[in-house]
C-alpha cells in the first residue's frame, strides 16, 4: 500500500496551527494551497519553534523517514511543498512506497 | 477606457504552465507541478493526453494528488534509473475556471536519493539568518531619558546538524546610558520536544489506511489541551555570559528550563493570529570567570544560581487588501523574571564600574512592535518600536527605552501583493 505523504503533513501541521484544517475522507485541506506555501505564511502562521512539534509529529506517524526529518531545519521559512517532497525521498529510500 | 482595460488586464489569471518536475528518487512515479491547480477533468488525466520520452518509460495512470490540486502525478510500469532524462508534453490541461493550456512541456534528469537530499539540504541552508533579513531594523534609534543614539538587537541560531543541539549567540547593547542591557550570550542548546498530539501520530504511524486514520483522528482532538496547546521544550543549554562589547565581566552557566508553548489559535477573523508561551521553571547555575572582582569582600569563585520564569506572547495580522494604510502588525511581547539565590556583579552606570547585587528577584520585559505599511518585490517597509525595561545578566544595567525604527526586510516568506 502506498503511505498519502501529503495527508500526515498536512496533519502534523495541523497539530500546531489551528489555521490548517484536514478533512481525512474525502482528503481535503484548508487552505487549499497549502502546499505551495512556506510555514510562516500568514495562512498557516507556524514558527520556527513550532517547527520543532511539527517534525516530532511526523516522526511518529512516518517512523521509517525518522532520521532525514531530523535533518530538516526548523526554519519556518521552508516551503511545505520542498519539505514534503523531501519527506516522499526519504521514504522511498527507505523502501516504503509513495 | 483605459483604466477599464488595465483593471480587465490585471483581472485575467495567470496563464497555466508547469513550474517544475519533481523525480522521487527510486520510485515508480513523478509529480508534474503546475503554478496553479489543475481541474479535475478526465482530459487531464487520460494517457493520451501525455507524450513521454524516453518512451521506454510506459504510463500506468495520471492522478490529481488530493491534497496538491497544482500536481498531476504519473505512475509508471517501472521505476525510473538515475541518470535518465525525463520529458513530458501534455496536449491539453485545463485549469480553473476557462483556463487551458496546450502543449505544456518540461524535463528533468532523475538523480540518486544522495543528491536529491544534498539539494535539498543546500536549499533551506540558502535562507538568511533573520538578522541579516532585519539588518535594517536591527540598527535602531533609542531614546531613553536624555539623547538618542543606536543600537543592535542581534541572533543568530546557525545549525550543528545534530538532531536536537543548536548553537546561539545573543547580543543586546546600545550606545545609550539607560537603554543598554549589555547583554551577551553565545553556547549550545540541547532541546527535547514533547508533543502534546504525540500519541495521536504514533497511532497515525501504525494505522493500516486512511480510514484508520481518520478515526484516529476524530477520537483524539476533542482535548481543551489538545485543541489549546502544541506541546513542551524542554532545554539543557551551556552558554557564556558577557557585556556585549566586553568580557570585564563574563560567566559560564549552565541552563535548564521547561517551556509550554500554544498552537497558532485565530485571532481577528481570518487574518490574524495569536501564540504563546509559558516558561514556569527554568534554571540557571555556574561560576564567574574572573577572579576577586568586584565587591568589598574578594570571593575566590565567583557561583551563579537563578531560579527563571517567564512568558511571551506574538499577535499578527495581515491583509495587504485592506483599504487601511497599516497592512501587516507584528506584536510581540516577552518578560522573565530571575530569582538571584548569590549576589551577582552589577554595572553601575553613574560610576561606570562593576559592584555587585544583592539576592532576589531580577525581572526584564520587551515589547517589539513591527507594523507594515507595503511592499514590492525586493521586500517590506514600515515602522518598528520597541520597549524595554528592567535588567538582564551578567551586569544588570538597568534599562528603561522607548526605541523607534525604520524597517525594511525582505519579504522570503510567500506573501500575497497588492
């Protein structure tokens, strides 16, 4: 089975800004444009010692990618959709399907 | 007439195109990311609508990714081997509304996971530090209880790439008397991070399928903490203490404290925002690192202990589409308290030397106002005003300022412009 990469970030953002909604069936999220934005924008309004809860939290829902999500940088800046992509490589790598 | 055209022309949507292809590493499929979302419509996803080279590369499906409507997603029968060139010409998508494109094209060479990650790694080490983004502001005008002159508010957080530890380094100072906090502070921090939805994401990461997910989901967000809090840092750091342009005086410590921290909780409709945190036991202990100094009975080692508390609060709002001038505010406001368990050294700034405090409680609080008035494309411009007040180690000088800024900073977060 193929692991939705997109919907546990969009859920681990959602655990730390109540400005990101996730609707799980049918997969939706508000703001629709999530992905193209960076965590600080005002839409999602994350900091970047927010970033710290957000990495924690997807560890523990993609534990195979646990040691490149240490790598990235808890720099609010970073746009969701980099991340997440970088997210699906390390999966992929270490062998679970995206 | 030539308004109306202008407003018509400014009007219209971008016109679609693909802005890049992302080739996972190792995998069986690719997304082709466009600058806008795509319309769910079978022609955008049906295999003659795509032209692939190499052709040895044969398409299993197209989907719309459901949380990602600018990316269409090609499945292949096989994986794609690093090194191969990989190009794609849609014959026709559509996009929102009327918008259609034909003949959109783009490629990309498929790299190994290592590469992959180095651009990666490269990219988010490309952001400025936030004093060079505020290098503007950090230079400010202060007045205090006579004068005005400048001074710096300066932080940097390089990364040690080890999960968890971080650098710091600190500076408060001011050329004015009463506005100089003559703060320094330089060391490595070591952060746990307690989740307040851990449980619910080490559920997430044993659930079989999204249903699973969703009732997982639906039976952990009923909480007030949960629904209130994002979780709690629990820091162990070990810095050095100075004045900021010297080191007459200077401290090693060592430093532990809990701090609980809110999720992002609206504020003003839909564009504004609030967060907060809460510092209740913190711990400061070391030694100074000069010898006899100061004070009327000469102590070999000079110990440090400080009980530490504190808290902080950011409020923000934006709408660049405000018929208001003032577009975008910045409110933060922060104060800690110590509890002094020795008497400590302490700058005199009517004698210009180092004496010593007594015990007891030693609070400092600033409240930094940003607000914006626009924006073009090389960054934002407003005003900033600040105020501090109370004393801050190693010296406590005390501070009582009202400072005032211009503000220009690059605007490296996506923003909307008007």
């Amino acid at each position: 089975m193929r692991v939705d990469v997109e919907l546990r970030v969009a859920l681990a953002i959602a655990s730390v800004t109540d400005l990101v909604k996730v609707t799980v069936e049918p997969p939706s999220v508000e703001p629709p444009d999530l992905f193209a934005l960076t965590f600080n924008d005002h839409r999602v309004g994350v900091s970047n010692e927010q970033m710290s809860f957000f990495k924690a939290n997807l560890k523990l829902a993609l534990p195979e990618a646990a040691t490149e999500i240490d790598g990235i940088k808890e720099d609010a800046r970073l746009n969701i959709g980099e991340v997440t992509d970088f997210v699906r490589a390390a999966l992929q790598h270490a062998g679970v399907d995206v | 007439m030539v308004l109306l055209a202008a407003a018509a022309a400014f009007a219209q949507p971008a016109p679609l195109k693909i802005t890049k292809l992302v080739l996972i590493p190792d995998a069986d499929n690719f997304d082709v990311n466009f600058n806008q979302a795509v319309a769910d419509v079978a022609g955008n996803v049906d295999l003659a609508n795509l032209t692939l080279t190499p052709a040895s590369l044969a398409v299993k499906s197209i989907a719309r990714v459901g949380l990602r409507p600018n990316i269409l997603r090609v499945t292949l029968a096989s994986k794609i081997k690093p090194g191969t060139a990989v190009r794609v010409v849609f014959g026709t998508i559509q996009g929102p509304g009327e918008l259609e494109a034909r003949g959109l094209a783009a490629e990309a060479v498929a790299v190994t996971f290592e590469d992959f990650k180095k651009a990666f790694l490269k990219m988010q080490e490309s952001f400025k530090a936030s004093s060079e983004k505020n290098i503007f502001a950090s230079g400010f005008v202060t007045t205090a209880s006579t004068g005005t002159q400048g001074g710096m508010d300066l932080a940097l957080n390089p990364n040690l790439g080890i999960p968890g530890l971080t650098s710091f380094l600190q500076i408060k100072k001011s050329t004015q008397a009463g506005a100089d906090p003559k703060n320094f502070e330089a060391g490595a921090r070591y952060r746990g991070v307690l989740p307040t939805a851990g449980k619910m994401f080490a559920e997430i990461g044993r659930a079989a399928d999204e249903a699973a997910i969703a009732s997982i989901v639906a039976a952990h967000q009923k909480g007030i903490w949960q629904q209130l809090m994002a979780g709690t840092l629990v820091d162990f750091a070990g810095k050095l203490e100075g004045m900021g342009t010297s080191f007459a005086v200077a401290n090693f410590v060592g430093e532990s404290a809990v701090q609980f921290r809110t999720r992002t909780k609206r504020f003003v409709g839909r564009h504004g925002y609030w967060r907060g945190y809460l510092l209740p036991f913190g711990f400061e202990g070391g030694r100074g690192l000069e010898e006899n100094a100061g004070g009327t009975v000469p102590r070999k080692v000079d110990w440090l202990a400080r009980y530490k508390a504190g808290l902080g609060t950011t409020f923000f709002y934006e709408n660049w589409y405000s018929e208001f001038p003032i577009r975008r505010v910045e409110l933060d406001a922060n104060g800690v308290v110590r509890n002094l368990f020795f008497d400590e050294r302490r700058y005199d700034a009517a004698t210009k030397l180092t004496d010593r405090t007594g015990k007891g409680v030693r609070g400092y609080g600033q409240v930094d106002l940003k607000i914006y008035l626009g924006q073009s494309e090389k960054g934002r411009y407003g005003l900033r005003l600040s105020y501090n007040r109370g004393s801050l180690p190693p010296v406590y000088s005390r501070v009582k300022s009202f400072q005032f800024g211009f503000l220009i900073e690059t605007s490296d977060d996506s923003v909307e412009r008007r």
